[in-house]
C-alpha cells in the first residue's frame, strides 16, 4: 500500500490483521467505485467498507491459502483497477511488493542451502 502512496486503515502498525487489509482511498475517489471497476474488468471481488468508512475504503481478504502467487496477482489486479480509476499513485506496490518477497525468498534459500 505504501508503495502506492495509499494508507492502510489501522491506527498503530501492530493492529494490522492477518486475514484482512483495509484500504483508505485518497479523497475525491470512491472505494465503491474502484470496487465496481475491478469486478467487471478483472472479476475479483474486494471488500466494501462498513459504517463511518462506507465508500472510503477497499477491503482485500488474505485469509486461509494464500501464498506470495496469489498475493502478487491481487495486488495486480488492485492496481490495474487504481489505474483505471484515476487515483494517483506514488509509484508501483506490485514492483515493491515483488521486490519483497523476492529478499525474503531469497533469504529463506540461503537458510536453507547452509
């Protein structure tokens, strides 16, 4: 998220959830809108959000199997869908979510190798 320039919706970094990720858009864009979008160009679902954060957030789950593959896919279609929808972005959170995971596999080799 941060590589997009966008915030994810938690007050402090240790409340980050392990199963959920909700995403605050930039203002003058809807997260109902982007949802829609995303749906109908590249068939995946997000969250909505609820109550006060209805239309400012995205909702992406990453619960039960779900692997650095699937991760990278989501993203992907997550930013083609930003794309498309006009919101600026700061940069690529595909390319640094895949740098990412690229050390960290990198690193769980070498372990592995000695």
């Amino acid at each position: 998220m941060r590589g997009w320039g966008l915030e994810i919706l938690a007050k402090n970094p240790e409340e980050y959830s392990s199963s959920l990720t909700a995403v605050l858009m930039p203002d003058g864009h809807n997260a109902d809108s982007l949802r829609k979008i995303i749906l109908d160009k590249f068939d995946m679902s997000l969250g909505q959000g609820l109550g006060k954060v209805s239309g400012k957030v995205f909702r992406i789950g990453h619960l039960g199997d779900f692997n650095d593959l699937a991760l990278a896919g989501t993203l992907s279609g997550v930013e083609m869908g930003l794309k498309l929808a006009g919101v600026p972005l700061k940069g690529s959170g595909v390319a640094e979510a895949l740098a990412y995971l690229g050390e960290a596999n990198t690193g769980a080799a070498r372990s592995a190798a000695a």
